[in-house]
C-alpha cells in the first residue's frame, strides 16, 4: 500500500484540501493523512510538492502516432490543401516516422500528465510501440475506403489489424477498438459490417464527422471542393452517403465523435441524445481552417478535449490545447469553462473510453497526474484555471499505482 498527500485533490466532488489517497494498483481509501497512515501502518507515505493539484492522469481521446513526423510538411489553413498535401506527402511522413519518433511523442504525452490515450491507427504501424508505452492505449484500428471495387481487400486488411491488436503482449494495456475514417471515406457496406463488428465484440467504436464545410457540401449536395477531389482520385461525383444515412448507421451503439465543428445544434442533441460524445480538437480545428465547434451545446453531455495527430497540431500537450480551447471559446466565463475542460479531459473521457479511471474515486485505478502550481492558489474556484494556464508539464505521473513521472 503506498499513500499520496497533496495540498489539493481532484475529486467528482470538486478539489478537496489537505487530503490524501491510500493506493495499490488501484484507489483503496480518501481521507485524511493522519487516518491513512494510521489505518495502513506500513504503507510508504509521499508528500507532493506545496501547491500540488492531485488529478486523475489526464486523457486524450484521440491521436494518430503514425504522423508524428510531421512539422512543416503539412499544409495548414483550408482543409481541402492539407488533405492534397497529406496525400502527397503520406509516404515520406510515414517512412520517416520511425519507432523511435512515435516512442517520443508518447513521452511528450506521458511528460503532459497523459496516462491514457485513443490511438487512431490507418496501418498498425504504432502497434509495437503502443504495447510498449505505459499509457493505457484505446487502439482504435480505422477502417477507409469508399470505393466499392476495393471493399473486400480493404475491409480484410482493416480485420488483419483488428486481430494484431487483439493479441498484444500479456503487460501491454491496449484496449483493441474500432475507427471509421469518416463519412465520405467509407462505403455504407463496409460501415455496417464494422459497426457488427463492433457490437459483435463490444469493441469501441470512433469516427470523425462533419469537420469541415467541403464535407458538409459533398454529402449534402455532392458538390463542393471535394467534387474535383473525387473526381481526379476517385473517378466519381456522387457520395456514398448522406449526412442523415451515416449518423443513423450509429443509431444503437454510443460512439465517439470527433470534430463535429459543422454540425448544426439539432444534430449534435441528436448525437447527445442517442447516447454518443465528441471529441473537441481545438487547435486541429484552428490549423485546418475548419471553423469553431460550438461547446456551448455539449457543455451538459459528455465531449473530450483531444490532440488529434501532429499531422494537425504543433504539440501533444493537453494542456497546450486546453489553452487554445480557453481561447477559442472566448464568450465563456473563463473559470467555468477551465473547470469544464478538466472534467472532459478526466471523468468524461474515461466514461466515453469506458475505462475504470479518470475519477479520483475508491475502486478506479490508481492513474495520476500531479501539477504543481507556482503559487497558492488565491481562490479555490479558480484552481482548474490555474492549472491550465500554468503547466507545460507535471510533475509526476502514476499509472496503475506505478510511478512512471
Ligand atoms: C477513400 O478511400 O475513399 C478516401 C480516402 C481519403 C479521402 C477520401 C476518400
Ligand atoms: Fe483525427
């Protein structure tokens, strides 16, 4: 038995003062350091630094580890010219991002209080280096192809993946899952054949949606800037579905939405009301030039807050995008909103990964993150604030009650 005090703990009942936590691999009792020590008379004690926060390790939803090599390569701005580059530059990006390059980026994550996060994985080439991070890894396997001539071939590599995953090494904490590109990329058939698959294994189940108006434009119209898009690499002007078509397929089975930024309001209660989430990639979002989600309408449903991949994004810090999610969403009381983003990023992601963490809770598992802040803080309602605007990184990290920061 080991026992953690800090100054602060975040808890499903706000942040509790001068409080410490008995834990093995998982949280055994809350209450205070005298009690603690005294119930557990052999349990190793450890004072965090003054002014620490103790959270549950943060997590982010979503990721693509496989372009991690990217930095300039990328065109940013429109959506549509950094689709074109990142079909021109696929081979070179994925050539270069070697294992050694993804084991980075998992650091950078684990180095931002990260303990879980969803892999997005095109080719399974992050595999190996997922068995091996210390995160927990939701390896989200994604399925691509809305040319039914490639169907088959397509929809037999996308179960190769499956099963690679499905046999990790014995330590690993890889949770195998299911990821559909997005609704123009994937034909219906292949679609409802994962979605079986899916509920078959009750595997979880992820698709970005709606994150730009040229999608918008395709599948309501098929028109747009992805017109001469499908018709120079596809040799089709017709979508392989409807906006309407792609979200009933989810009808009966909670998944996770990512993007979402041009959905109207009615179709993000529909999604809410069907029992699914969003995942809000603010700065993914900035760089694509693909506008602003509108939060106010999930503040009360669950959404996370996610990196998406460094083929979008300049860092995988969560703090560095809970930033620029404070920024984004400017017409919201900064306080509140801060708040809200640490509950995103801790107790609703893990309710939508369906993993037992992300709560400070007797029975989850013993997964930390420790943010020390410069100073104590003046008011008790500002600490989330606080904690996004003061740390680059945390000061230590526990994942199933082993010390990895
Ligand atoms: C496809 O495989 O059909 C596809 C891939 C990327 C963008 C659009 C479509
Ligand atoms: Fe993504």
């Amino acid at each position: 038995m080991k026992i953690i005090i800090a100054d602060f703990i975040y808890t499903p009942d706000g942040f509790i003062k001068n409080q410490a936590i008995a834990f093995n691999d998982t949280i055994v009792a809350i209450d205070t350091p005298e009690a603690l020590q005294t119930r557990y008379k052999d349990a190793k004690t450890h004072h965090t630094e003054a002014n620490s926060v103790l959270y549950p390790g943060f997590i982010n939803t979503h990721v693509h580890l496989e372009f991690s090599a990217n930095k300039t390569a990328l065109q940013y701005g429109s959506f549509m010219p950094w689709l074109h580059s990142v079909i021109e530059q696929r081979d070179t990006l994925l050539a270069s991002c070697d294992n050694a390059t993804m084991k980075q980026a998992c650091e950078s994550m684990l180095r931002s209080g990260i303990t879980t996060f969803g892999a997005i994985s095109s080719f399974g080439t992050e595999l190996e280096v997922c068995e091996q991070t210390p995160q927990r890894v939701v390896f989200f396997n994604e399925l691509i192809g809305s040319n039914a001539a490639y169907a088959d071939m397509l929809y037999g590599d996308f179960t190769q993946r499956l099963e690679a995953s499905m046999h990790c090494v014995k330590n690993s904490r890889i949770t195998p899952a299911i990821a559909i590109h997005s609704p123009y990329s994937v034909h219906p058939v292949l679609l409802h054949k994962a979605i079986g698959l899916a509920k078959q294994h009750t595997l979880q189940l992820s698709a970005h949606f709606l994150e730009s108006q040229a999608e918008r434009d395709w599948l309501e119209k098929g028109e747009g800037e992805f017109k001469p898009f499908f018709e120079k690499f596809f040799n089709t002007s017709t979508p392989v579905t409807t906006i309407e078509e792609f979200i009933h397929a989810f009808d009966t089975y909670p998944t996770h939405f990512t993007h979402c930024v041009q959905a109207s309001k009615e179709e993000l209660e529909y999604l809410i009301n069907k029992g699914h989430s969003v995942a809000h990639c603010p700065r993914s979002n900035r760089y694509l030039g693909v506008g602003r989600l509108a939060i106010e309408h999930l503040l009360d449903a669950k959404f996370s807050v996610a990196t998406d991949g460094l083929s979008s994004n300049d860092s995988l810090n969560l703090f560095d995008e809970l930033r620029a999610a404070l920024m984004l969403h400017h017409q919201a009381p900064i306080d509140k909103l801060a708040t809200r983003l640490i509950h995103a990023v801790t107790s609703d992601a893990a309710d939508i990964l369906r993993l037992n963490c992300g709560k400070i809770a007797v029975g989850k598992n013993a997964d930390f993150a420790v943010v020390t802040l410069p100073e104590t803080p003046k008011r008790e309602e500002e600490i989330a604030l606080w904690t996004i605007l003061q740390t680059k990184e945390v000061s230590e990290v526990y994942i199933e009650g082993e010390k990895y920061v």
